[in-house]
C-alpha cells in the first residue's frame, strides 16, 4: 500500500472541494485565473511568469495580510502597488523543497500548472493562509471497535471566516459557523521539533498535540515507535503524506504533510472535550456516509480511505456500514 497521496489524488479530491463551494470570499470557479499552456511566459531566469492584478478577483488583494494588520511572513506588500517582495534571509520554502518559483520569486504550487490550464483554475497570493509557501500540518486518526463496528474520533470545527454581521471582517471578528466533520491536528508549530529528535519526528508530535487541543485525549510516547492513550497501548503509524486537496489552496500557498492512524482497543471512558475553534469532539461511526462528510473541505476523505486499506491488509475488512469483517 502506497503512503504518498499522488498528483492525481490531489487534482480529484480538489476539483470535488472546489465544486462543493469555494472558501468564503475566495473567487468561484469561473472567476479564478486560467492561462492556456501555449502562452505561459518565463522571464530571463526561465521562472513562470503568473499574471497579478490586484483589481482582479482571484488575487484576494484584501488578504495580503492577516487578521492582525501583519504581511505574509517573508513578504513585504507595499501599500501603493501592492506589489510583494521577499525580506528575510533564506526563505522558509526552499528548506521545504520547493521545486519552482515565479518570476516575483514566489514559491509555486508543485500542481500550479494542472491546475491554470484545467477548469479549477487558480488565486494568486497567500488567500487565506498566513504565510506564502507550503503550510505543514500533521493529522491523527484514532479509530476504536465496539459491537463489530468501527468508530473514529473526529471534530467538527467552527468556521472563522464569516461573520453574519461583519462580512467583510473589518473588525476582525471571529464566527463559530458550523463546520464540516474533520480528523483531529493542524498546523506543525515550532514547538513540535522541540518534543521530538529530527524533522520527520516532528509531525508525529504536531499530530499528537493536536489531538489534545482539539478532544482532550493524550497521547504518550512510551518509547521509540510506541505509545499509550487513555491506558491502552496503541500502534500509531503514518499512513499517508502529500500535498492536501483543500479550499484555502492557492498557487503560492498550500497544505501538505502527514497523516496518522491508530487502532485503540475500545472507546475510552474518557469523553472527548471539545477545544479551541472545535464545536464538538465526539466518536463516529465510520461508515461511508461519515467518511464522505469528511470530504467536503480538505484531503480527510483520502486519508480515512487509506486507513481502512491499512487496516484490510492486518486481516480487517470494514463494510460500507462500518460493520468490521475479520479475514
């Protein structure tokens, strides 16, 4: 079974998000940037060149900073032209294995050319993300069966991009708008490298941590490779990575890394508390109607997909009903 979530996973699992509705104030789909692949232009460095207009709807020029009034970290917008420049010393992205970049030195989207010359088409800039560049985020997929099904703990996160009474976010604020279902995790922090040895470690403490944050249940390393939640020793092991198929995506800035899964042996008693920006954490029946749920903003479909294939080759078959078959 492969661990890596492939160029044509992305581009199915996006185009499905994208025709499921586009993040709040980003542009729909016929108002994103298209170039057809015979005109695509490069500069003397040979580098794309990516057309920004700020009077253009899929530049989000209102976005080139965030809530706090700050620019993109390593970028400068002027407020006049509004046009970027990098600062800082070596950018974050080219330690990230960033393959190209644009004529402005913006790092691209490893997929920024399927998708200009397809029907998703594209939106310059950061969006919605913080940063330029690859945003690295880690998920955890905990799964438990009771009477011979499977259960999952998942999340349901408020949105914080709308507010009825503030659509265009002047002051700031903040909506706790009903979100989709999701795995617990997020963003991989600085913090994380601290907790674990080398980079790759990082993302199973990221992944851990969110967990905590976002349902109140802790994992411990016991030793290398190995680990206890909520009294029961549990196998935790990536099960997939890549760049995520997710609505915030842009041609400068998008999600990838790695996906956890683990198999407790019964739901703890221990019930989910729901955290920060989560309005409920609670275990699900992971049946086909949940797992499409998960599908409906980000790669979480794929990733409890490729779970249930990971469990199938341990000798578990889960049926569309969650119904748990041992072969």
């Amino acid at each position: 079974m492969s661990e890596v979530y492939t160029p044509a996973e992305f581009l199915n699992d996006y185009a499905r998000v994208l025709r499921a509705g586009p993040y709040p104030r980003y542009p729909d789909i016929p108002d994103r940037l298209r170039m057809d692949p015979s005109t695509i232009g490069q500069d003397s460095l040979k580098r794309p060149i990516i057309p920004y207009d700020p009077d253009q709807p899929w530049t989000l020029a209102h976005y080139h900073r965030d809530a706090m009034g700050n620019s993109p970290k390593g970028v400068y917008v002027d407020e006049g032209t509004q046009r970027l420049t990098l600062v800082g010393e070596v950018p974050r992205w080219l330690a990230q294995g960033v393959g190209q970049c644009d004529s402005r030195n913006l790092p691209l989207h490893p997929y920024w050319r399927e998708m200009v010359t397809s029907e998703l088409g594209g939106v310059v800039t950061n969006g919605y993300y913080p940063n330029i560049g690859p945003q690295e985020t880690s998920d955890l997929l905990l799964t438990a069966p009771v009477d011979g099904k499977l259960y999952a703990l998942l999340v349901e996160r408020k949105d914080p991009t709308v507010d009825a009474a503030d659509p265009d976010d002047t002051n700031n604020n903040r909506s706790t708008a009903d979100g989709p279902l999701a795995i617990p995790g997020g963003r991989v922090e600085p913090k994380d490298s601290k907790k674990a040895a080398g980079y790759e470690g990082r993302f199973t403490a990221a992944a851990i941590r969110g967990l905590r944050e976002e349902t109140g249940l802790s994992v411990k390393r016991n030793r290398a490779d190995t680990f206890r939640c909520a009294g029961f020793d549990v196998d935790i092991r990536m099960i997939l990575k890549g760049v995520w198929a997710d609505r915030r995506t842009t041609l400068h800035a998008w999600p990838q890394g790695k996906a956890f899964a683990g198999m407790l042996p019964d739901i703890p008693d221990q019930p989910p508390v729901a955290g920060f920006n989560i309005k409920e954490a609670a275990w699900h029946l992971l049946d086909e109607f949940t797992i499409n749920r998960l599908g409906k903003v980000a790669s979480h479909e794929a990733i409890a997909r490729r779970a249930l294939l990971a469990y199938q080759t341990k000798g578990m078959l889960i049926q569309p009903d969650g119904t748990i078959v041992r072969q």
